[in-house]
C-alpha cells in the first residue's frame, strides 16, 4: 500500500517535471530588443546634455537630502543579515572591536587618531 503511493507520487512528480520541461522549450521565445535611435534621446538633442546634466545633479542633491541613503543602508543591512547571518555579526563585531581599540588608544594617548 505505502509502495503504491511513493510509486504514484513519483509518477506525478515526474509527469510534472516533464510538463515544465516542456513550457521551458516550446515557449515562446522571448522578444528581440529594439535599437532606439539617437535622435530620440533628448540628451542628444543640441543643448540636452546640459539639461540631462542638470537634471542628474538635481536628482543627486534631492536624494542627498532626502534622507534615503539612510533607508537603503538599512535595507541593504537587512539583506547582508539574512544572507549571512554570521559573516554580518563577525563584521560588525570587527568593526565595533576596532572602534574601541582606537578610542582607548586616543584616550591612552591623549592625541586624536588618524580615523581609520
């Protein structure tokens, strides 16, 4: 009885596997990218470079201020956790460690250190 049902779910199995397998063949293929002209980028246009150059200073300067730098170290934190959690606690303790060897040295010192 437990034989016949391995058997049947490896049928199933299988039988999926090969109908997948064929999607990924027969598919369609996907679409060849266009080539979009010079002339249709506005950078190209005569005095568009200066205008794009603008812009991306702009765009620079709004996300300097805007405070999302903070948002995507804190993302990108998340994702170095979650992808390896230890090598992320062994960086952070590297660095903490280092912080204090550097702030006892100044205060052993009494001078300021280099900042590294």
């Amino acid at each position: 009885m437990q034989a016949d049902f391995v058997r049947r779910r490896m049928a199933q199995g299988l039988v999926a596997a090969m109908f997948a397998a064929s999607i990924v063949v027969a598919g369609p293929a996907a679409p060849e990218a266009q080539a979009i002209p010079g002339w249709s980028n506005p950078c190209n246009l005569p005095g568009g470079k200066t205008v794009c150059d603008k812009a991306e200073d702009g765009a620079k300067w709004l996300y300097d201020k805007s405070g999302a730098d903070s948002v995507v170290d804190g993302v990108s934190g998340a994702v170095d956790f979650a992808s390896d959690p230890l090598g992320y606690l062994e960086q952070k303790l590297r660095s903490g460690t280092k912080g204090m060897f550097s702030a006892f040295g100044e205060e052993l010192a009494g001078k300021k250190g280099t900042g590294n």
